[in-house]
C-alpha cells in the first residue's frame, strides 16, 4: 500500500468508527509494521540500551529527535572532545539517512510528532539508556 | 504525570557543568521527558518535548568551553604567549581589563590634544573614582 493509499484508508476507516461513537475524533494513527519471518541472531555488538539520537530543527523553529537502535559505535567520532559519543556526520550512511529525513524517501517527508517538517541536522550523539 | 510550569518573568536560567562522559547517560534521562506518558496534556506534551530536546541539543555544545574563549578572545592574549596553542594556555596569559585600559588611556589623551589631563578624569577611567550625576566621564572630556 503506497503512503497516499494508507492515508486514504485511514480517513474512510476513521468515518466508519465515527458514526458508531459520541467521542470527536482529534487525530488517528497508521502504523506500518515491518517484522522478519524467520528471527536472526542479535548482533554480537547490538544493545537496545544504547540508541543514537539525531537532532533536527523544524520551521517553528524548534527541535525534534530521530532515533537509531543500537547505533553503530564505528559511526562515532575518534577524536576530540566528544570522542566515541557524536557521532560523525561526514560518514555516508548518515549523510544518507539525513538526507532521506529533511527531503524525504520513497515519496514519503517525515516530521517530528507534532507535524513540523525535519529541516536540517543540529547535532547527533549516541545516548546510554 | 507533569504539568509544564509557567515561565519565570523575567527569563531565568541554571548552568550546570556536566562533564562530557556523562553526556550519553544525562541526554538519555532528558529523552525520558518527551514521552507523551510524562505529561498530563498534550499541550504540556508539546512544550515539554520542545524544551527537553532543546536541552538534549545543548549537551554537545561544549558551551562553557566557548564561553571562556569568547572571554579570552576579548581580552586578548599577552604578547609573550602568542606562541602557545590555544587549548595550552592558561588566564594569565590574557591582558586583564586593567591593561585594556592603561593601554586605551594613552590614545585617548592623544586624542584630546596637549593639555594636561585632570587626575580626576583619570581616576574615572581607570574605575577608581565612581560617576555619579555631577561627575562623569564624558562630562570631562567635552
């Protein structure tokens, strides 16, 4: 189902649960799952403890964060005062992930939760939950 | 659940020095608050994400580091330690403001012209004498 397609159902979805309530609907949510059918090993690295956090401005203008799983510590900087916690932002595949986020991908822009566009990168670091 | 306070008048703030390891672990407890399960609205959700995020930002700011050297960059190193790198120097190889204004006295006298300055007006520019409505600065020059 393209994104168009997902909105579409979800504004003829919400009609139909609407005509059955009292409440006023203010907002609704499409959530797209992706899961593995068959399970991999966890990475011999991986920590769901460890997330990196990419923060953006928006138009307001504010700030709002993105955040990566387990980042890939050989993406954080080696040098400086913020060695091995920012993360490098010349490394192609942040350049890549950034890029996809503040001009979008597939058709698709995001925005932060209260639907301001992702303009451009502020800072990115990794954070130890 | 919070309730996002209302804003000191006039603006306030705290600076807190957090030592750059700790970074990870204290941005980690800032991201516990932009959860909308923090907040009792969504309103209070709204600005407490923003303020959060915006404390998360300045974590890696180094912002005291720049401080200092915005400082130093107005006082100005001395002569003599020109040649030492930046992160190796230490306060007293800056000029404090006392040798800012001994070295700015000579041009401004130079300025007024040959005649004597009162030692009243230099007392004045060097902070030793306060200004008060019937004695200022400007008053002795003109």
């Amino acid at each position: 189902m393209s994104p168009a397609g997902g909105l579409a159902f979800m504004s003829s979805w919400r009609g139909l649960v609407e005509s059955l309530s009292d409440a006023v609907c203010l907002d609704s949510d499409l959530l797209v799952r992706w899961k593995e059918t068959t399970e991999p090993a966890a990475g011999v690295s991986s920590s769901v403890l460890r997330q990196g956090v990419l923060i953006f401005s928006t138009p307001t203008p504010d700030l709002a964060t993105i955040r990566i799983p387990s980042i890939d510590q050989a993406l954080l900087e080696t040098s400086g005062p913020y060695a091995g916690i920012a993360i490098d932002q010349t490394q192609p595949a942040v350049i890549a992930l950034v890029n996809a986020l503040t001009s979008g991908a597939a058709g698709v822009e995001p925005c932060d939760p209260f639907v301001l566009d992702l303009v451009a990168l502020s800072t990115a670091y990794v954070e130890l939950f | 659940m919070y309730t996002y306070p209302a804003p000191v008048v006039p603006p306030a703030c705290v600076l807190l020095a957090i030592p750059v390891e700790l970074v990870p672990i204290v941005g980690a407890l800032f991201a516990r608050m932009e959860r909308r399960s923090a907040w009792s609205t969504a309103a209070d959700h709204q600005l407490g994400y923003k303020a959060f995020v915006e404390l998360q930002d300045q974590l890696m700011n180094a912002c005291i580091d720049e401080l200092i050297q915005e400082i130093r960059a107005i006082r100005g190193v001395k002569p003599d330690y020109e040649s030492v790198p930046v992160d190796e120097r230490t306060t007293d190889m800056y000029r404090d403001f006392n040798d800012l204004i001994g070295h700015l006295l000579p041009i401004i006298f130079a300025l007024r012209g040959p005649e004597d300055i009162p030692d009243s007006l230099i007392e004045a520019l060097r902070g030793e004498t306060p200004a008060s409505a019937t004695r200022n600065v400007v008053d002795q020059l003109i």
